[in-house]
C-alpha cells in the first residue's frame, strides 16, 4: 500500500512538471525578471495567489501560500500549483528548482482559498531571495503568478508573527473594515504593539507632472498600548494600524482600516471624491459645492453623454476600476490614491507587467496605434510595506493621458 501511495504522488509530481514545460511556462531563460505577470491585474482572474511568509529562524521562513478562489466553486485539478525560491531575478526558473503543490500538499481547502505551507532555509552565503508561487490554469493556460521578498535590499527583516482570519487561513488582504479583527499568531510567546496612524492622504499628481508631491511634515500617531498573540484584535478607527514584537526594529504588520462598503464607493461624496481623475477643475469643485449631491452628480454624468444608458455604462464601469484599484493597490493609502492605482483607473489593467527588483514596468497598446506605452513605478523602501511604489512621471504621457480621459468621458473607455 505504501509503495502504491508513492508511485501515485510521483506520477503526480511527474504530470505536474511535463505540463509546466510542454505548456510553455519556461521558455529558454525565464525569470521574475522576463515572466509576464499582467494577470495579477485583470479584472476576469479566476484566482488569486499569495505568499505572506514568516521568520521562523536567522535564515528560516514558513512560506503560507493562501490563493483566492475568484470563480465559482473552482476545481483543484483544474490547476498546477508549484513554488520556488530564487536568489535574485535573473535566476532561471527550471525543472531544477520548481517545486510541485499536490492535493496532499493542502494545508486547508476551504470555501474562499486553497492553502498550502512550505518551510524553506536560505543559504548563509546567499545575500538575496524571494519566493514564488506559480499557479497554472490547465484548461487555457493561464498563469498566475505571485512573488515576495524574503531576503532583500528593500525588506529590513520579516515579522515572526502573523495575522489570520478566524477560520486560521492568513489573512491575505492589506485592508480591514473598521471595526473588525484579527487573530495574531506565532510559535513564540511574544506580547504585540499596536500603532495606529489617522492620516489621510491627497490625490497624487497626474504623470505628466514633473514637480515633488507636498510632504507632509508631521505624522499623528497614536499608541493604543500592547495586546496578547492568540487573541482576536479589533482594529475600531479608520486609517491605518502598525503591528509590532520589537519597537527598536523597523518590522510589522501594517493594515488599512477602511468604511464598511470598501473597496467600494457607496455614498455621493465618495462619488464625487473619486471622479477627479476624469474632470475638469471647475467641473469637481462644483460638485464639491453642490448641496444637493445627486442631483449634481445626475446633471454631471448627462451633460458629458447626453445619454441616460450611456451615462449608466460609463458610471459602472468607472467605479469598477475604482474598485479594483482598492482591492489591488491598498497600502497605508486607499488604493486609488497611490500612483498605480491612479494609471490603473484611468488606463484600465495593463496589457504586460514586468518586475525588477527596484521597479515595476506596466506596457499598454497605445490607442489608436501599433505603438507601445509604459509606465515605470520605482520601488521605495518603506517602513510599512514591502510594495511601495512611486510612478515616474514624465511629460511626454500628456497626450496618452488627455486621449484616456477624453474616451471616458465620451463613454467610449472599456476594459
């Protein structure tokens, strides 16, 4: 029986890497560098994969994979899992270093995730690495990738701790509503540090404006005291929280604590807030202004289309990219106030995205045009989060961008 149970996962582990290379994962030299990763980005992704990994030891991690069940009732066979750990982005990801995820690999199937955990060492000599994980769709080929720093020039250290729904699955979000909790667990006995920051942020700048963004020079922040590992932890304010064992290092958790309808837009205020990307000056500030808000917002959309159904179609489809933009860009900020969630809204999901480590290239098709555009998001090292990135403006996306907004308020914009 055993000997029966093994042949059976190798032929598996076997099945597993002839599909990833016959169907094209790999060809010739691929990398994190090379690896076209746009569906971490579409709006019709039927998953969504993760790593949060944690510190376990001095060159120890516990790499938790939750990935996202988007479609409905998704089958796991309809799918090849795999990881690998890589010590920067040049290295060749090959049958060498792939490494499958079985059925029997799964740590919890529940209704929202497939959950996988993997403990991996580092070599002492090794000054880099950052884990992948590989999720291929079998029925169209589609590849779902995701990758985390584990040892990096933009990371000071990993928590030892981490943060988990009540059903033990890691929580995989970077927002919570206000309000809600979670449950912060580690094999260590350790008490936690709670900051919470009531900052609000601006509307970035638009890409072709060259000048520094304000800073702002005081940061409010608000010690709520120590709280117990194993305990379910409100987070009751609005803004955003850090988490942390050891308040001398730069390491933690952050989280956004957000309304209870986020990530989407449920009152007219919100409405009239977001609508900046795609109107004029004078046209926000008398929205801004007006007393009765739907009734100025009613006036706003038919004065654009002349067009009650099309205004209806532009109004969806608007507050759709916001919405994805809060689900895939939230950090500190609401996720349509970063950069990418800004290039995001307007120009809609990327046709190609492409990772280095220091940046993050977006290309788009150029409307009406056999050409290329691409937007180039520097990574910052930043205290709260690994994924902080900042766009590098230019002037030349002027008329890209005047052309995006001017399909959007013709009604003609579509993803």
């Amino acid at each position: 029986m055993m000997t029966t149970t093994k042949t059976i996962k190798l032929t598996v582990l076997c099945c597993t890497l002839l599909y990833w290379f016959s169907a094209g994962n790999v060809h010739g030299q691929s990398n994190l560098k090379n690896i076209n990763q746009n569906l971490r980005y579409s709006r019709y992704s039927r998953i969504s994969p993760k790593i949060i990994p944690i510190k376990t030891g001095e060159r120890d991690f516990l790499l938790q994979m939750p990935v996202e069940k988007i479609e409905e009732n998704p089958n796991f066979d309809d799918y090849a899992f795999s990881y690998v750990v890589v010590k920067d982005f040049n290295e060749e990801i090959n049958e060498k270093n792939i490494v499958p995820l079985t059925k029997s690999d799964l740590k919890k199937d529940t209704d929202r995730h497939f959950y996988f955990e993997k403990a991996i060492s580092v070599p002492n000599d090794q000054k880099e690495a950052y884990a992948v994980i590989i999720c291929k769709d079998t029925r169209q080929g589609d590849q779902y990738i995701y990758h985390t720093d584990l040892i990096s020039p933009f990371i000071t250290d990993l928590p030892s701790f981490g943060a988990y729904y009540a059903n033990d699955i890691p929580f995989d979000q970077t927002y919570i509503n206000k309000g809600e909790a979670l449950l912060f667990k580690s094999d260590k006995s350790m008490n936690l540090y709670n900051y919470f920051y009531p900052r609000d942020f601006e509307i970035p700048l638009p890409p072709m404006e060259t000048r520094p963004a304000p800073v702002a020079k005081d940061i409010e922040v608000i010690n709520n005291g120590e709280f117990l590992v194993n305990v379910p932890q409100p987070f009751d304010e609005q803004g955003y929280y850090f988490v942390q064992t050891d308040t001398t290092k730069q390491t933690g958790f952050m989280v956004k604590t957000t309304s209870d309808a986020y990530p989407r837009v449920s009152t007219y205020d919100e409405m009239i807030d977001k609508l900046v990307y795609i109107s004029t000056r004078n046209e926000h500030e008398a929205l801004r202004a007006a007393e009765d808000k739907k009734k100025a917002l009613d006036k706003y959309w038919l004065e654009l289309t002349h067009d009650t159904e099309k205004a209806q179609g532009i109004i969806r489809e608007y507050f759709r990219q916001i919405e994805f933009a809060n689900i895939l860009f939230t950090d500190f900020k609401e996720g349509w106030k970063t950069d990418r969630g800004m290039i995001y809204t307007v120009m809609g999901p990327p046709v190609s995205v492409f990772f280095d480590v220091d940046k993050e290239i977006w290309i788009y098709d150029k409307i009406g045009s056999k050409s290329k555009i691409s937007f180039t998001f520097a990574r910052i090292r930043n205290i709260f989060t690994p994924n902080y990135y900042k766009l590098n403006r230019s002037r030349s996306y002027q008329p890209e961008w005047f052309q995006s907004i001017t399909l959007w308020r013709s009604g003609k914009m579509a993803f």
